[in-house]
C-alpha cells in the first residue's frame, strides 16, 4: 500500500522547476486531488520496461479515483542528460505525463501518495504478445497511458520520414544480443538465435515481397549479419550500437559523447517508434516489442506479427505433484529454459534423468490481418 509522502519529499519536488513537459497542464477536475506519485528505482532498466512499470501505477491510480504523475526525478535511472542527474524529471524528456499534470504543479499542500515497489498486479502485458486481436480491446486503456510528447513526437516523425519516406512495404525485426544474451539475467524473456531470425526474413520476403527492411538492434554484430545478407534491403540504423559488452549490461558502459544516455534512450525509442508502423513485425518477446504494440496501438495496423516465445532464462517449471503417492514415487517432466528433462521422484527427491529434449515453444501461428 502507498503511503503518505514525507514532508522532504514534496519540498524536494516543490523546490524544483527543472522540467521537459510540454505544456502540461497544472489543474484537476477535483477540488482536492490526491496524486498519485510513480517514484521507483528503475536503475539500470530500459526505457520501455520502465513504460510497462507506468502502465501498471498509472491503472492502479486511476482505479483508485488518483492523479498519476511519473517521478524519474528524485530515483536512480540510466537517462539523465550530462550534468542533470537528479535535477531533471527523465520522464519528461520524452513523454507526456498520464493526465497531464506534472511534477512541477506540486506543491507543499497536495495530496500525494508515492507509489510502492513491492505493488503487485494481476495483469501480465506480455499478454497482449500471445493473442494480439483479444489484448487488443482488453487492455485498450493501457494504449492509452503512453503519450510521446511534441518535441520527441517531433523527433520520431522528422526521423521516420528521413529515413522510410514513403515507403510501405517494411519489414521490421526486433533482434536483440549483446548484454542481454551474454548475461541471461534471471527471469528474462529467451531470445531466439538471430540466425532463426534471419532465416525468417528470408522466408517473409519470398511470401510478401516487401521493399525493404528495419532492423531494430543495439548489438553492433547482429546487424552486420543482416547487412551482409539483405544489403541495400536494410535501412541504414545509425543508433549508437555495441560490439562485445563483456560481462557489463549496457547502462554500464562509459561512451564517450555528449547526453550519451539520453541520446541512447531516444535513439531506441525511435527504433522502436519505426518499428511500430512497418507492415510487417518479427522478434522476440522483449519490452521492446511491447514497445512497438503500445506505439502502434496494439499493432492496428499491421498486417503479419510473428513473436517467438522462448520462456525465460534460468527458470525453472516442474510438473507438480497430484497426490501423495506421487511425492513417494514417480516420473515428472521438467522444463529449464528450452530442454525438458525426465525426472524421477523418489520420498519427495527429484532425480534428473539424462535423457532431455529441446524446447521449441515459439508461437507457430502468427498473427494475420484479415484481409481487406
């Protein structure tokens, strides 16, 4: 449950005016609002993890008749413009506020409840991944929480139009590598091979004939893959990208360039943002793709949407027991990552056996738009 904020906290954000918002407004239909302020360590997360974090606070806030206003101040994130750390609302630097009221229009004498880390939800949005045309009316007001504002709007419309133009016939790839795949962080979304993702390409581009290709990837190495394979098919992708990140994640690694970090966050979202209006979309299941259905309206417009859904690194299912007898002696099937394995319980011990197969628990029917 959230709790009121300490005096220190609402003077740390009254005494601040330092904001990106675009016009936002200062006022409530309410006469005495309680807002509802979305304050977590996001730390090293990414841009698009921490939107899912503000979809599922600001939907908590409005359930409770509350004012959400996202807080990317006054806790740790990887974003911050060079010289800004703490000063400035990341937030703001790339999206509107969920009802408009910023930060700043707090004051010594509001109502403000922070949030709590520890909130948990019932809903899942990587759902929306699994069945696109049912999460698509299901969740359609978390579509709706996420709002570029005019400057990033600006950005991601002038950079679509220099490097897409008018072209519709685009495929776009989400392939991500790097620290990502090296690290196997616990709990991850598993990403396919980009060997499999290539191959696929291939695949979609003798079944559509698409013109060209978006390839969305911060790993230096996949997309010289794909630009040895499709040449001038590929859309130059000048986003900053990494070669070997050794055993660092992204937000680690020191570059040498101004804003570094706010330039690599908007870079990505504009990846993304190119991503959410090609005709056609493959990759894995990652934030980034939920990125891409949250800019596209939960993928309105597409017409062809393939996700491999790989599980989750260094997770662990076991089939469960049914009765007590089991618990004393049986056999049980145990996934880990993509192999399953047989497993031999005996008094309540489990045995792996060595004898395991591959996993592939892609999905194999993509999502299709009716014809028109």
């Amino acid at each position: 449950m959230s709790n009121l904020a300490s005096s220190e906290y609402i003077g740390s954000i009254a005494s601040n005016s330092l904001s990106e918002a675009d016009n936002e407004t200062c006022t409530s239909e309410s006469s005495n609002p309680v807002y509802y302020v979305i304050n977590l360590p996001f730390g090293k997360s990414g841009l698009f993890c921490i939107c899912v974090y503000a979809i599922y606070h600001s939907v908590y806030a409005l359930n409770k008749g509350y004012i959400p206003v996202m807080d990317l101040r006054h806790n740790c994130n990887q974003y911050f413009r060079d010289g800004r750390v703490y000063k400035d609302n990341v937030w703001e630097y790339f999206f509107e506020q969920p009802c408009g009221v910023s930060l700043d229009c707090l004051e010594q004498t509001s109502n403000i409840l922070v949030s709590d880390d520890k909130l948990t939800f019932s809903e899942n949005l990587f759902n929306a991944l699994k069945d696109i045309k049912k999460y698509r009316v299901l969740y359609k007001r978390y579509l709706d929480i996420i709002k570029l504002n005019k400057r990033t709007q600006k950005f991601v419309d002038d950079n679509y139009k220099n490097l897409v133009g008018d072209e519709s016939e685009v495929l776009g790839i989400i392939c991500r590598g790097s620290d990502y795949v090296k690290l196997k962080l616990y709990g991850h979304n598993i990403q396919p091979d980009p060997k499999d993702v290539l191959k696929k390409a291939k695949e979609l581009k003798n079944k559509y004939n698409y013109k060209k290709i978006w390839l969305a990837t911060e790993d230096a190495n996949i997309y010289k893959m794909f630009k040895d394979e499709f040449g001038d098919v590929l859309i130059d992708n000048n986003q900053f990208m990494f070669g070997d990140t050794g055993d660092k994640v992204i937000a680690d690694i020191e570059v040498n360039r101004p804003n570094h970090r706010y330039r690599l966050g908007m870079e990505y979202l504009s990846s993304i943002y190119i991503i959410s209006k090609c005709k056609y979309i493959i990759g894995g299941t990652v934030t980034a793709m939920l990125g891409a259905w949250i800019l596209s309206n939960g993928f309105e417009k597409q017409k062809y949407v393939y996700i491999w859904d790989l599980g989750c690194y260094r997770i662990r299912k076991r089939e469960k027991c049914k009765n007590i007898f089991q618990k004393f002696l049986s056999v049980k099937d145990e996934v880990y990552e993509d192999t399953k394995y047989k497993v031999l319980i005996i008094l309540g011990k489990y045995l792996r056996s060595p004898f395991r197969t591959k996993v592939k628990n892609f999905n194999k029917v993509p999502y299709i738009a009716e014809e028109e």
